[in-house]
C-alpha cells in the first residue's frame, strides 16, 4: 500500500509517501515540504497548500492519505492556521476519492518510538532507522509526515479488523425483517 502522509501547518506542510505493509521492509518514495510565505492572506496561503497537495498526489498516486489529527494548543492561531491547512488536505484527497485517515501525535508517535511522548529527535530517528535514511529528513515536519504514513501502514491492518468487528456485532443486534411475535399481558387489578 502506498501512503502520503500530511503534517498540516500553514507554514510548513509536512509532506512524505511511504510503501509497504505491516511485517514487510517500507520504501519511502519521497518526502518534502510545501512552503507559504508568513506575509501572505490565509486564502492565498490556503491555496498554495492546495496546489503542493495535488502536486503530490498526482506524482505519487497514493491509495489513502493520512494527516495528522489536529488536537487543542494553547495558541489559538496555530491551531486554527493548522486545522485549515489539515481541511484542504482531506479536500484534496477526498476530492480524488482517495481515502482519508486521521492520526493524532500520540498514536504516531507510540507507532514509530513505542512511547506516545516520544519527542521530534526521537521520530526523526526512529523514521531514519526504519525507512533506511542515511540521515533524519529535515525539517521535522518532513520526517512527521513520513511516520504518519509509516503510523497507518502498520495500524491499519488492526482498525480494519476493528471495524469489521463492530460491523459484524451491529449487524448481529438487528432483528432479522419478518413479522415477530410479541405477548402483551395485562397486568392484574
């Protein structure tokens, strides 16, 4: 499977392509960043993000993306530049009719480290190890879009089971169509 991981920032948006599956050596395919300069309107910076996006999607061609879950920061504006520039990503996919998968940087981090309060030299590392780097991808954004790939490639077999699993136990606890039989009694007075 082929993945394009996506570290949403208004700045700087993480952006790296990872294949393989679970248990089977990964390839990374590529990995960048899509840039916006700070002076710029947010419609303008937004747009950029849009058209980095689609570049790498048509070059890579991924079977899903996915993109960091933005989680709450104290600094409002960061968390809002990063949301929007995370709702152009999943536009961008969904879109295409490519699958989105959101992460947050706990489980991405307990993926790749082990330890869900890995920090940035920890992923960076650990993305070097597996992908077989000769050094950590810079900026971190990069390399946080690499184990974001590198995150759902080796959860998704499990949340696939996952979800066939609450599919099946749904479909277990409808009753079958077809008239029933139900006895009423009344109650004594």
């Amino acid at each position: 499977m082929r993945v394009l991981g996506i570290d949403p920032g208004l700045t700087r948006c993480g952006v790296g392509v990872v294949e393989g599956s679970a248990g089977r050596p990964l390839t990374m395919l590529g990995v960048g960043v899509v840039r916006t300069p700070t002076d710029a309107e947010t419609g303008e910076r937004l747009v950029a993000i849009e058209r980095g996006i689609d570049a790498w999607l048509d070059e890579h061609r991924p079977e899903l993306v996915a993109v960091e879950r933005v989680f709450a920061q104290h600094n409002v504006r960061t968390v809002m530049g990063t949301a929007q520039a995370s709702a152009v990503a999943m536009l961008c996919a969904s879109r295409r009719g490519i699958p989105v998968a959101l992460h947050t940087p706990s489980e991405v981090k307990a993926a790749v480290t082990g330890s869900g309060r890995a920090d940035k030299a920890q992923v960076g590392a650990m993305v070097t190890r597996l992908l077989r780097l000769d050094a950590p991808p810079k900026p971190a954004d990069a390399a946080d879009a690499l184990a974001l790939a590198i995150c759902h490639l080796w959860r998704a077999p499990a949340i696939n089971r996952l979800q066939q699993a609450q599919a099946a136990a749904r479909a277990a606890r409808v009753p079958a169509a077809g008239p029933t039989s139900t006895s009423v009694r009344k109650a004594p007075r």
